[in-house]
C-alpha cells in the first residue's frame, strides 16, 4: 500500500470522486459506442420498416418466446454462413424494437428463413411441428391458426415505435389495421396500394392457407417469410458491407 | 501507525493493528506482477494492430486493417475453391453421363443425403416419400417430366416461387370460383376415383368423364395420367392432396396451388447439381 493511497482512503470526497471516476470508465466503454451508430449501421437498399401485419408477426414471435430457442444473427463465421446464408448486417435489424440477435440456439437460426420454405410447411409445421420435421423438439402452436388476429392495438403499436424511431407515416398508422387485413387477403386487390407505401418486396398472400378470417397465424407466417428477403445480398456493395 | 519487520517471515507489515493482530503487506508474487505486465501490453499491442477504440464518428483501425467481415467472406472464399477443386468431376460433368457413374455415386451420396436431410427433408420427408401437400420424390410420377434438367430447374427456381423462372401450376377452383356446376363436380369425383382403381359409383363417374376431357384432360391428359406440366397422374396411387373422395372434392372446390421454394440463391451449382442426382439414385427405394 503505498503512501499516496493511503492519502487518499483519508480523504471522504477526493475518495468519493475517485471510484465515480474509476466506476464511470466501465459505462463510458458500454454506452459511448452507441452514439456512433449512425456510422455502425450500413446503408443498404430495400430495408423498410414491418408492415403492420409482419409487425405484429414479429409480436406474437415475441408473445409466444420464439427468442428463447432461435436467434435472428448469422454470424461473421464460415460455419454460420455456410449453413444459413449471408451474414446479418446492422441495418437489417435497425427497425427491431428489440432486436431477436443471440448466441443460444435451441433451433436454427431465423434470419434468413424467408422463402426457405413454403406457407404451407409453416402452417404444418406449427400446427404439429414434429408431423413434418421427425425429432424437433419444437413444441407445436396450433391455436394460432384458430385465433383471429387482434388489428385493433396495431395504429398504437405502430405509433410507439414511431416515437422510438421507425419512420412511419401517419398514413401508415392511420390505416394499420385495414393494412394488416388486406395484406393478407389477396382478393382485396391491394398490392399495388401497399407496395407502394411500405416498398416493392411486400408479399401480399392469404398465408396460413384459411380465406375465412386473419389469423394470428397470417401474421406470424407474413413475418418469418419476409425475415431476412428486404436486402439483396448479391448486390452488396464491398465497401458499405467492410467499412 | 508502525510498519515492523517481521521475523519470521522476513515481510513487512502494513502497519494496522486490530487487537493486537498485525497483517503482513506481502507483495504480489512476481510471476503474477510479470503476467500483468506482459498480458497488459499484450492488450497494448492488441489495440494497436487491431480495431479498438471508437472515436465518435470512426473508430481506430489498427494497422493489420482487419474486419471479421472481411475474414469471413475470404474463409467462403477460400473453401470454395478447395470445394470447386475437390469437386470439379461433378461441376464439369453433365448430368446425363454422372448419374451412372458409379465413382461419382460413392463420392457424393452420402455429402448429398445430408444436404437433402438440411434443405429438402422438412417438406418431403427424409425417406423423400413426402407427406400431405408434399410431392413423393420416389414415386417414378413427377409433375414436370422424369428429366433430369426438367429436375434441376424446379429445385432451382421452384414452383410458383418469387422469381421470373418459377414454374408455374395451379388448380384451379372450380366450386369456389363457379366454374363447374356442383352435380358436375360430384361426377367428375367418382371419376377420378375411378381413374386409380378407388372404389366409385359408375353411373356417376361415367357421367364425370365427359366433363374430365373438357375440363380437365388439357392438363392432366386424356387418360388422367398428366402431361408434365405440373398436374399430377391421377391414375397412380400417390396424392398429394390426399386421395380420398373428400379430399378429391376439396380439391376440385377449392383449387390447390404448391409452392416449391427457389434454391438458386440458397445453394451452390455444385449442390443443386448433387441433389438432382440424388434423387434418381434414391428410386430404389421407392419400394421399401
């Protein structure tokens, strides 16, 4: 113990500001980070914010605790990228409030799951997931299919995440449910209308295969089928991808 | 406040004293003290050769100007031209003459079970037989013709996919969208049925094959047994869809459309290439 120190533990204040000070490097290292990340996220074309359909996909995957088992994060290594596609870039994940990136995998990785498979896998696969895939230890979620999809909180939900930085217009959250509805209806001759408000890579289909009513399951099967399909990966450009 | 020497153990105390009980102010032992240091400028250097430190608008980026990104896409690389090397018999091979060979056979069979279990086995079953909505690949019946090219563009561009190659194949609704009379679509069941050998009321299904050649036979054929461009042989004993007179019936009411994903972005020529080939390999066994 040197003699400066012991200076110091005599010394109530000087003492005090010192551990603030000591204490105050470990948040500058967390928190700091976080105010350069207009330049840690990568310009890239085609992402948008979730339509309002997708958007409450994405809330029964999280309702529901799909996270708990899938990670949304292919990883900057060979094996992962081999196996599940392109790595996942910031920007693909910049309008997740909160994002679904991890390193527990239970299941596969998500983030590229869009168009790997076919609605009608996903609806089986749901309903009784072991039925389709022998010896998954998912378990099956076939009330999801019988419950009718609640648009009514979407414009609210769509707001608050508005306030935390999606930009939606007030368009866009005005007509959410109707939205919501129509996208996954593909007798309401909507396509043209919502592509053109949410972007060219909206999928408009009747997705759990039921022409009776919008399911909760409509929803989920809308936002897994587009995870991962908004950025083409073959016309990345080097040098935002690397910068 | 006295710092002593103490005798026994040649160490300083720290000069505290509660009850009469002194602490020995020890050193770090010095290997520790070295490790320290060493591993302290081990980090030095670390964050000089290597990406560390953000600077509000950037960040440092050492001198090696490394990026996991960059190692990532070098280490694809890199394996890939091991792969394209290694598998080079395949790649420039055509299919035609590979599917009966039998060194390319004991090469890739087992590589191509796997990826079949990884990408394929989810809808079609790892014993490729398929399940309800989900063609059976060793049935000898396919939808688009047995060729093996005809084979490598559905997997590679899918059925009724997001792409402008897709194949595409759809049933028609006929009850739904009113496009045949209810008693004709009653009819037109039993003949189906009796197409494969079902049991069927004939008066019934006599009555169902006039409508079948108008109706139907433009892309299931005359004889029901399909003219590969997607409809599937009614005659044999394989149904996609289910072959029972209910589901014959919800078939024709409400029209059916399969989506066969597009793997050409997903998978390698090389790949695509292993599957086509698996998939003739395994009709053998189709009988088991």
């Amino acid at each position: 113990m040197s003699f400066s120190h012991q200076k110091l533990e005599r010394t109530a204040i000087g003492f005090t500001l010192m551990i603030l000070l000591v204490a105050s490097i470990g948040g500058i290292v967390e928190i700091a980070p976080l105010f350069t990340i207009d330049n840690t996220v990568e310009e890239v074309e085609g992402v948008r914010p979730y339509t309002p359909l997708e958007q409450a996909g994405r809330d029964i995957y999280i309702r529901e605790g799909c996270y708990a088992c899938h990670s949304q994060m292919i990883r900057t290594m060979r094996t992962d990228v081999e196996r599940y596609g392109y790595f996942s870039l910031a920007a693909e994940s910049k309008f997740d409030h909160p994002f679904q990136w991890g390193s527990k995998r239970t299941g596969p990785d998500l983030a590229r799951i869009g168009g790997k498979y076919s609605d009608d896998w996903h609806v089986a696969h749901m309903n009784e997931p072991r039925k389709v895939v022998k010896g998954s230890v998912m378990p099956g979620y076939p009330f999801l299919a019988k419950t009718p999809l609640d648009t009514d909180g979407l414009p609210d939900k769509l707001t608050a995440l508005a306030r935390v930085g999606v930009p939606y217009s007030a368009d866009q959250i005005k007509d959410a449910a109707l939205d919501a509805t129509r996208q996954a209806d593909p007798d309401a001759e909507y396509e043209t209308e919502l592509q053109e408000r949410y972007g060219e890579n909206v999928q408009v289909r009747n997705f759990d295969g039921n022409p009776e009513m919008v399911s909760e399951l409509d929803a989920l099967v809308a936002y897994l089928q587009m995870l991962g399909t908004l950025v083409d990966t073959d016309e990345l450009s080097k040098e935002e991808v690397l910068r | 406040m006295q710092i002593e020497h103490d005798e026994v153990s040649g160490q300083k105390t720290t000069g505290h004293e509660w009850d009469g009980i002194k602490e020995l102010d020890t050193p770090v032992p010095k290997w520790a003290k070295w490790a320290y240091i060493i591993t302290s400028l081990v980090a030095l250097g670390g964050w000089i050769l290597y990406p560390a430190i953000p600077l509000g608008s950037d960040f440092t980026r050492g001198l090696f100007g490394t990026t996991s990104r960059a190692n990532v896409l070098e280490a694809v690389k890199e394996a890939e031209v091991v792969r394209e090397k290694d598998e080079a018999d395949l790649i420039d091979g055509d299919l035609y003459d590979l599917v009966d060979d039998p060194t390319i056979r004991a090469k890739y069979e087992s590589a191509a079970r796997v990826l079949f279990t990884d990408n394929c086995a989810a809808c079609h079953g790892r014993d490729l037989k398929g399940q309800t909505g989900f063609p059976n690949l060793v049935d000898d019946s396919w939808l688009f013709g047995d060729d093996l090219d005809e084979i490598e563009w559905t997997i590679r561009y899918g059925i009724n996919a997001n792409n402008d190659d897709t194949r595409y194949s759809e049933m028609p609704a006929f009850g739904r969208d009113e496009m045949l009379e209810q008693a004709d679509i009653k009819n037109v069941a039993e003949y189906v049925l009796s197409l494969s050998g079902a049991e069927h009321d004939a008066t019934l299904a006599k009555a169902g094959s006039e409508v079948f050649e108008n109706e139907c036979s433009a892309c299931h054929g005359e004889t029901g047994e399909g003219v590969g461009i997607g409809a599937p042989n009614l005659t044999d004993s394989f149904w996609i869809y289910g072959g029972t007179r209910k589901d014959i019936l919800e078939t024709l009411e409400n029209g059916r459309a399969g989506h066969m994903p597009s793997w050409d972005k997903r998978l390698k020529d090389a790949d695509i290439k292993k599957l086509v080939l698996y998939l003739n390999w395994s009709k053998d066994n189709g009988e088991d």
